[in-house]
C-alpha cells in the first residue's frame, strides 16, 4: 500500500468517526438541593425515535422515571419533591434523594439497554 492510500485510509476512518460521534446521543443533568427538596432535571438530545427512560442515582438513591416518546431528537424528564411538580408531571423522590450534592443520570431505551453516557452534576445547594 502507498503512502498515499495509507493517508487518505486514515483520514477517512477519522472522518467517520467524528461524523458518528458528532450524532451519539448525549445527556445533560441538572439538580438542585435544598433543605426540604431535591429537584433533577435530565435532557437527553441527538436521540433515535423512540421511547426512552431516564435513570438517576446519588448516593444508594436510584429512581427512573416513565417511558416518553422522544419529540425530535429530544426527551427531557423532571424529577421533584415538590408536590407542585409532581402534579405537573415530574417523577416523585424524595426530599432527601440528593446526597453529598451530587446526582448521576442517563437514559435508556425500551429495550432498556443505556443510550447516552452516565454523567455527574454537581448539585446547586440552597437555604
């Protein structure tokens, strides 16, 4: 093989790969801490059609929530102590669910296999 076709080999295979890794699916978590409340908010985008759950751990607390049909490539999830925000939809957890202010989350499809990486938010803590 010619060092030319070695190159153009191996840009190729670069291009690729940035190409699919551009498109993975990815997902953002947010949370927020206070005395009496734990909120977290999970955003998975860059998503195959389909339904997905959203799973979320601190500590030894774990919850996932309901399966949502994604809208786009996007499905967001909202879990809540706040009873207000349970009524609006959020997954319950507990006002404790938050500890040492740190929350872990990512998403899985209906066949219940992890599409998106598991990432790590600090929590904003409030009074």
């Amino acid at each position: 093989m010619s060092m030319r076709t070695l190159i153009s080999t191996g840009l190729l295979a670069a291009l690729t790969t940035l190409s699919f890794a551009a498109s993975a699916a990815d997902v953002r978590v947010s949370c927020e801490k206070r005395s009496n409340r734990s909120k977290v908010s999970v955003d998975g985008n860059n998503l195959a059609a389909g339904s997905y759950r959203a799973v979320v751990r601190s500590g030894t607390n774990s919850v996932g929530s309901n399966f949502a049909t994604a809208d786009g490539d996007e499905a967001e999830f909202d879990f809540d102590s706040s009873r207000a925000d349970i009524a609006e939809g959020a997954t319950p957890i507990a006002a404790g669910f938050i500890v040492d202010g740190r929350v872990r989350a990512w998403l899985v499809n209906a066949s219940n296999q992890r599409v998106t990486p598991v990432v790590e938010a600090t929590c904003r803590v409030r009074r």
